[in-house]
C-alpha cells in the first residue's frame, strides 16, 4: 500500500507510488532534463516546484515531497555511473544543492565516496551527458 507524504506549508499530499506521484515524477524528470539540456545553472528548488505546480501537482519546495521526486528522478534516470541528474538543483541562498542531493551521492547505488568528487564535477557530467543527445 503507497504511504502518504504531507509536505510543510501548504499540505501537499501525495501517495508514494500512486498516480499523482508518478506524473509529478515524470514531470520533474522533464523539466530536469530540459534544464540540463540548456545548461542552466539557476535551477533552484523553488523553481522546480513551480513548474509542476502549474500542471496541478502541489509540490512544495521546502516539503518532503520534492527530495523524493529528486531522488527517484535520480535512480530512474541513473543506475550508478552516470551523472546524478539532480546535481543541477540548488538552493537559491547557498547556490548549492541541498544536503539530501549529498546524502543520495554517497549512498546506493551512486556511491560518490572518491576523496576529489565534487557536486560540480557531477553537474558538468549531467550537462554534458543531455547535450549530447
């Protein structure tokens, strides 16, 4: 059974693995890729939420909702080896992404442990990697 994500703020609810998660999720993953295909270096959590908030999914950009979607956006689109495509969200105030993006890096199945690995080096792989095609 999908459990139910409430976020802060506004009270997005969404089930995980549920039908309005999936299409949030396949719009996230649009809009990422197209960032990346631009080369965008604004791409700022709040930004994200906005777009999909226009297609009616309530996605809060300070509520657990939107570390999911980065996430699963990251696993479905990599299985490892590739750039993490999430590396291109950051924070408005630290221009950086957010500690989530760093704890998905060093686990499965990125494992972005190497003592020089640096979340820019990530971010030129995924911009890279869609302007290539």
């Amino acid at each position: 059974m999908a459990s139910t994500v409430t976020g802060c703020e506004d009270g997005d609810r969404m089930r995980l693995g549920g039908a309005e998660y999936g299409a949030a999720l396949e719009e996230t993953m649009e809009i990422l890729r197209c960032w990346a295909r631009e080369g965008r270096t604004d791409g700022w959590y709040k930004s994200l939420s906005e777009e999909p908030r226009a297609k009616r999914h309530d996605v809060h950009y300070r509520g657990p909702v939107i570390s999911l979607l980065l996430g699963d956006a990251c696993r479905r689109d990599s299985q490892g080896p590739q750039p993490m495509l999430s590396a291109i969200v950051i924070l408005k105030a630290t221009g950086r992404p957010a500690e989530q993006f760093f704890e998905l890096a060093n686990g499965a199945p990125f494992h972005r442990t190497a003592a020089d690995w640096t979340w820019e080096q990530e971010r030129a792989r995924v911009f890279a990697r869609y302007r290539e095609g």
